[in-house]
C-alpha cells in the first residue's frame, strides 16, 4: 500500500508462510463441515493483546505461535456468498508468489506501478480475478480497488460495512452488530472468511496492511485466532495468523453487511442514504434532500422521528435506538400496506 520507501519498509520475515492448513482442506471446512465451535461464546475470552511492532515498525506482525495452530477447533462461519469461496481460492493459488528484482511485483504492475508496496494491490488482483474468471462484478461494488494508505478503510466507511474493532467509527459513533439492541463492545465482531482486515500503529488509525480473512479459530487458550492470506509481509503471498484481539489490527472491511454504525451531521454514504430513504418513506423528508450527505434537513427529520420514540432523548443523531425504531416501522409500515397482502380468490 503506497510506494516502496527508502530503505525498504520491511518488518522482520516471521517464517510461517509454509504452515497452516492446505488451501483446500481450508476451503473444505469451511464451506462443508464447518468447525465444532461457535462464533460467540469465545468472545468474552478473547483478551486485547499489547504486541508490538517489527523491528522497523511498519508491516504487521503476528502474535501466534504458528507451530501449535494445527488442530484448533474452527469457528463456523454461517452460510457465505459464493464469491468468497473463489476469493479464496484465487488468493490461496497465490501463495509463495512474491518479488522479483528490485521489489517488482506482478500485482503492482497490475495497479500500474511495479515497484509499489503491493499489499492492497494483492487483495484488489485477486478480486479482479475473479471478476476475470467467473464474471462477477465484486471490484468497486464489494470490494474496493485502491493503492494507498486509507483509502479501502474509507471506501468501507462510506458503505457502512467498516467494522472497528473496538467498535466505535471515528467521526461517526458507536457501532453495534444488526439485529442486536446494545452496542459493540471491543472483540465482538469475529470477521468473515472474505473479509479484509485492516493493521494500523497510530491513534489516527492511518492503515498500514490489509489482508484477506480467510477462517477463524479458537486456540488452546480460548481466544479467537484470525488466519489469513496477505501479500507484501515482509515479501511474497504466505499464510499468518493473529489473534482478535492484537492492537495492531484496527478493523474489518465486511463483505456482506452486518454492522449497524451511529450517523450524524455531516457523514456521507450509502447507510445515510437508507436512513434518508426511510425518513422519507415514513413521511419525515422531503425526496429532494435523499442526497447520501447528513445535513441540518436530515437532522431536523431525525429530531422529529425521535419525537415518537418513547423515552428517546431528541438530539438528531441516529443512534443504535433511533435507527432499530425506524426498522421497526418501516417494517410496519410495509406489513399494513395492502400492495403485500396475499389475496386468494
């Protein structure tokens, strides 16, 4: 992700590209007999962990003891689109596949600079592929196609499909998964096979590394191991693993929508956008302000949706409260309307 610096940006090579499962007992466990655990349950054990940085303190830098993974339980994904499936597939036939000279990579010249820092260029070549092979549509619809630091965390923001780890979007609010009533707390979200994971080392949250989530697990001490396929860490495709809760490790690029995020004044994007619609919907906003930008029109609509929530505080911030409210009458609204009702004759 972004171009090659002096001196060579690399982190201290970990050797673990030639452990793990084989990608097709992987990719057979998890799309067939899925593991023996359960995606919660875990969770409250999962504890954040303080590991540092490589020695040059850039790329990502795992935390597990990669020679005792095999054997541990895997956490069932639930039902996964097909998509992610030949994700996977492409990404693993990648394995091993690295830098020739001077830094040069196929995945760079693909994005138009061979000699780039080719993280994100790896994950954005292999969803083209699959694009390629089976004429999907996945770059720039669900996946984002980019080359440099923050924009692919950004791109998910503005889709409402950024899961932060510790469950709160900066600028935004409070986060919380959908079809649950209380907010996230740090952990609580366990990403997805095709999923990309996003390692940042600053309070900003600038991105430093992205990889692609391939399966998780539950180690012998009960917390939650991420295992992946990344590009770039320190210089070809290999397999790694980190735990949930590694600092490093920022947040979650979700491929299917499963986060529900507090919008406010100001916020742009597609999450916006559905609040807007069904403000609109339920007689609260005039259809010439559905513009995907959160402004004072939206606010005010907010303030007096809210109006009719009992015991809501009105302040036009569509919180986790306000937000499930509007579900919950949309679906009302369209469960009374008489274009769903089933006539028999």
């Amino acid at each position: 992700m972004g171009a090659r610096g002096t001196g060579g940006r690399r982190q201290e090579k970990r050797g673990q590209g030639g452990r793990g499962l084989s990608a097709a007992l992987c990719i057979a466990l998890l799309f067939g007999i899925a593991g023996s655990c359960l995606w919660k349950g875990v969770l409250a054990e999962t504890q954040e962990d303080s590991t540092g940085r490589g020695t040059d303190g850039t790329y990502a830098v795992s935390d597990v003891s990669h020679e005792k993974l095999e054997g541990e339980p895997l956490l069932a994904p639930g039902e996964a689109p097909e998509f992610v499936r030949l994700l996977l597939e492409v990404a693993a036939e990648e394995i091993g596949n690295g830098e020739g000279p001077r830094g040069y990579t196929k995945y760079g010249a693909w994005a138009g600079d061979p000699y780039a820092e080719w993280c994100a260029e790896f994950v954005c070549w292999c969803v083209d592929q699959v694009d390629q092979r089976y004429g999907t549509q996945l770059l720039r619809n669900i996946y984002p196609y980019y080359t440099s630091q923050n924009t692919g965390r950004d791109w998910f923001i503005a889709r409402g499909r950024f899961v932060y780890r510790k469950g709160n979007c900066p600028g935004w609010g409070y986060q919380w998964l959908l079809g649950e009533d209380k907010l996230m707390k740090k952990n609580d979200y366990v990403p997805r096979p095709g999923d990309l994971i996003f390692f940042s080392y600053n309070a900003a949250g600038d991105t430093e590394h992205v990889a692609i989530v391939e399966y998780c697990s539950v180690d012998s001490a009960g917390d939650v191991v991420i295992h992946v396929i990344e590009g770039n860490n320190p210089s070809k495709v290999q397999r790694n693993a980190f735990r949930l809760g590694n600092s490093q490790i920022l947040g979650f690029g979700a491929c299917q929508d499963v986060v529900g995020t507090t919008m406010r004044n100001g916020n742009r994007g597609d999450k916006v956008r559905w609040l807007q619609e069904g403000l609109h919907g339920l007689g609260y906003l005039d259809a010439r302000h559905i513009t995907g930008t959160y402004g004072g029109h939206t606010k005010s609509a907010v303030a007096a949706f809210q109006q009719t929530i009992e015991g809501k505080y009105i302040n036009g911030i569509a919180d986790i409260k306000t937000q499930n409210a509007l579900r919950a009458a949309l679906y009302e609204k369209e469960f009374n309307s008489p274009d769903t009702w089933l006539v028999e004759e």
